[in-house]
C-alpha cells in the first residue's frame, strides 16, 4: 500500500480485503465441473511468475508471510477458471479510474504500465488496457 496515493489507500484497502476473502470463499465453495481447456504454456508461465514474486516477498519479510499462497491460487483460478481480470470490476485506480467490463470484454487503466512489473499480475490478466490511456 506503500505506492497507493493517500487519496485512494481507504477505498484500495477495502477492495483488496473485500476481494479477497471472498476469493478465497468462492475457490473454496466452488464444486463446478468445468469444461474446456487451460493454456498450459501460459499457466506455466503464469506460475513461474507468482512463484517469483512468492520469492521476492520472503526475501523481504521473511517466510512468515502466508497469505501468499491464497492469493497465488485466486489469481490462477479467477484468470484460468473464470476468465475474469485478477482485479474486480470496480477497482479503484489513481485517477478516479476503474477495471470496467463493456460488451464481455475487461478493461484495465493500468495494464501496459506494469506489464513488466515483476510484482505485478498484469503479465497474465485477461483485462485489456483502457484505450486511450
């Protein structure tokens, strides 16, 4: 939260939270039998990333951070399962911005500016970047 301007920290806190316990709820309630295929390259290199950025928060905190594994499997499973953005529809961005969905398709105000954030989800999130931005 460090990064979240002061302005936007209450609202981003609150998504976050929100989001993810009920992530982790539905991954945990769903019994849907799912049908279709999942692009093993791409979840392969979608693991390699988070397993990444898993490394680098131990390095900075320590091992005793074990939230990150929930967050590993609701971000596969919300971009793999679901074929939903990472972040909800809704989530606030600096600028007033927000993840929107018009016509089956996600939007992102952010997308192309962490697409090589190696903190950053963005590398395999289903959102495209909000045109003109």
């Amino acid at each position: 939260m460090e990064h979240v301007h002061p302005h936007y920290q209450e609202e981003y806190i609150k998504m976050y939270t929100e989001g993810y316990l009920m992530g982790y709820k539905d991954v945990k309630n769903d019994k849907t039998s799912y049908q279709g295929y999942v692009d093993g390259e791409k979840l392969g290199e979608s693991i390699e990333l988070l397993e990444n950025q898993e490394k680098r928060m131990e390095e900075e905190f320590g091992k005793q951070n074990r939230s990150f594994k929930p967050y590993l499997v609701m971000s596969l499973y919300t971009t793999f399962i679901l074929e939903e953005p990472v972040h909800p529809v809704g989530t606030p961005f600096p600028g007033g911005l927000k993840v929107r969905k018009d016509k089956g398709i996600y939007y992102c105000p952010v997308k192309d500016n962490n697409e090589n954030n190696p903190l950053a989800v963005c590398g395999f999130c289903i959102a495209q970047q909000e045109p003109d931005m």
